[in-house]
C-alpha cells in the first residue's frame, strides 16, 4: 500500500500564534490554488459596537486587527482575550443571551461538531479566494490563518557534537538521540496532540486517514519515538524551542510561528546557534478558525470581520509575520520562512482527527506508560 500523503481537510484546530516582528469518509486528493482572484478592497464603513473573544496574541492581533479597524473606523471594537478553553466556556454559558460576536482562533473542528448550536451559518464571499484545502466546508466556521504543526528546531552545535543530521521524523530514533529530544505532552498541549497526528498520518501506511492513524507502522514509529525521548515528556510547547535554544535538548519537535521566531530572535546570539527544519516526510498546516456566535448582537459587523480576515489586505499583513494566510499564493515577507510550494505539506482529514483523539491519546498514555 502506498502511504498516504494528502486528504481533503475538514476543519481547523486551535493554535497559538507568534508574530515575525510575531470530513467526511471520502478523501479526495488536495486542490492546487491557481492564482487568487482580485477582491475588493473592504469598504470603508460599518458602525456601531464588535465584541471578539479571542486567545489569539498581542503580535497577531497588532497585524490583523489593526488593519481591520483602520478600514472600519466607525466600528468600535472590544476585544476580550482569554484562554481558548475560557473563550468555549463563556460563549457556551451566554448562549441564550450572546455577549460576544465572534470567536477568533478558539474553534476547532471537534468542539464545532459538539455544539453547532453556538454558531451562526457564515460563509464569507472571500471563501474563494482561499487555498481550495481551507475553504469553510462547513458553512460555520472559516479559516483565515495557518500553522504548521510539522517544524523542528534544531540547536546545531549540539547535533554536530553528536554527529547527528536531522531532516525528518525517522532521523529522530536515531540512537544518539536519546534523552536529546523536546516533546511536549499530546494530553496537555494542542500543538503537542497535532504533532502526534502528523507523525501517524505521514509514518503510517495505507491509502486512507483511517487507515494511516490505525496502521502498524504508525503506532511502531510511536513506540520507537516514546522509546527515544528516555521518558522525557516537556510540560509546555513553549519549553520546547526554549530549552532547545539554552541548549537542554538537540532537537524540539514543534510548531512553525515559534521556530522561526526563536531563530531570528537568536540570529546574532554567539552561544546559541539555530536553525529550523520541515521534516522531508510532510508537514501538516492546521487551520485557525474564526466564527460568528449564534444570534451575534451586532451581526453585519461580525460579517465584516470574518470578510476582512480572508480578504487579500488582511492576508497580506499576515504574510508579514510568522503566521502564514490560507490564500496560500501571497509570498510571506519574512526571514527564514520558505515559500508554501517549495514544503512537502500533507493534509489530514480533522473530522478523522477529532472522532480518534481520545483513542489516540489514550495509546499514547499507553505507550508512554509502558
């Protein structure tokens, strides 16, 4: 069988973001984006009151909400930023009297699926704008913004003194090694649990999600993983390419936005000499959502929002940061960040995801334990 290294994508997981300066049964093969078409520049307009929930950080929100109020000034905007498990709850417990008119980058496929009934049916006109992989299949939530979930960050004076080279998954069972390695925990971090669902789909075997998640092959190149950590399971993703750069670990497997961060923040550091990796066998881009809550209070202007986060002014700004836009054809404009058709990127099927992550998690816990 052949390993499967592309499915449609079905939804989004959350992410947390930092900017540079910070489905269905059927699995049909990706899209190629052709060229974006012209959108029309937002109109200046729009009045009134914006309440946004968001965990999304300051650096992201200097990008993509400055630019939303300088072209709607006569919109008022309240952002509220929380945790994405508070931003769930509030919306949850206010639904017969909603307070706020968007959730930006707190949604994702699973707790969408869970309770359809906090969100609004949106499909913003922008949507064909977007890499065919990111458009709004659901009809609820869109997808303005992307993170790999497949990045390492390598401190390389401690791979050259191990004489160690790393380009993918299979070169971290390399014996020497061990103990060497950064993970965080899949049952505590999301970006952990989305780096755990990047190594089963991309070694595993078969011509289906399903198949890939479930395959041998995937859950021996777990235990073999697990088995070179030497017990070693990091609290936080952030302390992963934060002890890779004080040179604790050879390795962090991580996310894109921070890697890269860390290796411009680091650039002109002596002690600290690293670098990034995509790993050669795929790397999955998880798209972060934004939704209109259920009978919004100012409903016209959180359609404005979700229009603007996917039109080609707002991606635009994206592509200036580490954040990559999902109108994947807009070059980003920033150091150490390669252009997305020169990356083996895969894409997973996150209804397939969302109905395995206990499942998969608890093998984890399983192995781990072990």
């Amino acid at each position: 069988m052949k390993r499967i290294v592309s499915v449609l994508l079905a939804g989004g997981m959350i992410l947390s973001l930092a900017a540079c300066g910070g489905g269905s049964a059927e699995t049909p093969d990706p899209v190629e984006s052709s060229a974006p078409v012209e959108s029309e520049a937002p109109a200046t307009g729009g009045s009134g009151k914006l309440v946004i929930y968001s965990p999304n950080s300051d650096t992201q929100v200097n990008s993509s909400l400055e630019a939303f109020k300088a072209a709607y000034p006569g919109i008022e905007v309240e952002l509220q930023q929380m945790g994405s498990g508070d931003v769930l709850s509030r919306i949850e417990a206010e639904k017969e009297n909603p307070q706020a008119d968007v959730n930006w980058g707190a949604i994702n496929y699973n707790f969408y699926e869970q309770h359809p009934d906090l969100w609004e049916e949106y499909v913003s006109p922008n949507e064909e704008l977007l890499d065919e992989n990111y458009r709004n299949h659901a009809g609820f939530v869109s997808f303005g913004n992307l993170s790999g979930s497949g990045a390492f960050i390598l401190n390389d004076d401690l791979l050259k003194e191990l004489g160690v080279e790393v380009k993918g998954y299979a070169d971290l069972l390399n014996p020497k090694l061990k103990g060497k390695i950064a993970m965080g925990d899949p049952t505590a971090s999301s970006s952990a649990f989305a780096e755990l669902t990047n190594m089963l789909l991309v070694m595993g075997e078969g011509e289906t999600p399903d198949e890939c998640y479930h395959s041998d092959a995937a859950w021996k190149y777990i235990e073999d993983f697990i088995a070179n950590l030497d017990g070693i399971i990091l609290s936080s993703s952030s302390a992963v390419y934060k002890n890779v750069v004080a040179g604790e670990y050879a390795v962090g497997v991580s996310y894109e936005d921070p890697v890269v961060q860390a290796v411009l923040d680091n650039k002109d550091n002596p002690d600290a000499n690293i670098s990034m990796v995509y790993p050669e066998e795929g790397a999955v881009w998880l798209p972060a959502g934004v939704a209109i809550v259920k009978n919004a209070p100012n409903m016209e202007n959180a359609k404005l929002f979700v229009d603007f986060m996917l039109s080609e002014e707002c991606q635009k700004e994206l592509a200036k940061t580490t954040i990559r836009g999902t109108i994947t054809t807009i070059p980003q404009d920033c150091e150490g960040m390669l252009p997305f058709d020169e990356i083996h990127v895969v894409y997973e099927d996150q209804a397939a995801v969302a109905a395995y992550q206990t499942e998969m998690l608890e093998k984890w816990t399983d192995i781990l334990t072990r």
